[in-house]
C-alpha cells in the first residue's frame, strides 16, 4: 500500500501516479491509497491500506484489534483511532 502523499515525497507527479493507474501497476484501494500490482487479497491487506489511508498516526483499535489479537471474530469493518 502506499498513499499519494508517499509517492509525492519519492518524487512522482499527479500524471506519474495517473499513468500508472491506467497501466494497472497501481490500483486504487481507498482515496488517495493504491496497492502496487493488484488490490488487497487478504483482511490483513485492507486492514494496511485503511492505515495508509488514516494516516501516520492512525491504529486499528476496538472489534479490528481484537480480531487481530485473536480475542474477536473479524467482521467486515475496519475500526481506526
């Protein structure tokens, strides 16, 4: 996962990012959020991406920490702090 922000700070411009897109080398995940090669295949992969897209600061907290932990069943929404 990587965040548009990221590929600004390594250099890309909007039409690098927009060129890739169209090529499938990245693909769009969340706002401002690609995979590199193909979308997340496991929970563990959009649980990243939903940390890319929160932002640096951002933690899985409440029932998507339990299931990481193993203390819950996962459920279909991502719970961040």
């Amino acid at each position: 996962m990587v965040s548009v922000t990221q590929l600004h700070d390594l250099g890309a411009d909007r039409s690098w990012i927009d060129r890739r897109v169209a090529m499938g080398w990245l693909v769009p995940v969340f706002h401002s959020v690609y995979a590199i090669g193909h979308p997340p295949r496991t929970r563990r992969g959009w649980y990243r991406a939903a940390l890319v897209a929160g932002g640096e600061r951002s933690v899985l907290s409440h029932k998507t920490a339990a299931a990481i932990h193993e203390m819950a069943p996962s459920e279909g929404q991502v719970h961040l702090s």
